[in-house]
C-alpha cells in the first residue's frame, strides 16, 4: 500500500523561495519542524521530526524523494 500525500496552497513569494523553504533543512527548522534531515535527489531521504528525541513518534521517518523540479 503507497501513502501519497498531496497538498496544494498558496505562498506568496518567488518560486525559488517556496522551494528552498521546502528542501533546505534549516529552512524547515525554522517554520515547519524540529529537525529536518532531508537529501534533495531522487530516493534521498525527506524525514522531518517534531520530537528529534522519539524520532519514531510523529515524523515522517523513511519517506523519500521520488522525483523534483527546480526551474
């Protein structure tokens, strides 16, 4: 069974920007999550903790990246 989780919104800055914000991982420190250990390249890893000391508790532990754009 594949979980896929999709979402669409709205961010009000450049592109680049929004993507930065969703693969740099202080980036992600800084508005979404704890810790963010993400690898940007097909099959790198997109794990983010909101309790980095129970990282098996609410994170996204052993999603990966299955594909990217950046134009």
């Amino acid at each position: 069974m594949e979980n896929i989780i999709q979402l669409r919104v709205k961010i009000d800055c450049d592109i680049n920007t929004a993507f930065d914000m969703f693969t740099e991982n202080e980036l992600l420190e800084g508005w979404l999550t704890n810790k963010a250990e993400v690898e940007l390249k097909v099959g790198g890893k997109y794990e983010l903790f909101w309790d980095p000391d129970n990282r098996e508790d609410n994170s996204t532990i052993g999603c990966k990246t299955t594909g990217f754009e950046n134009d």
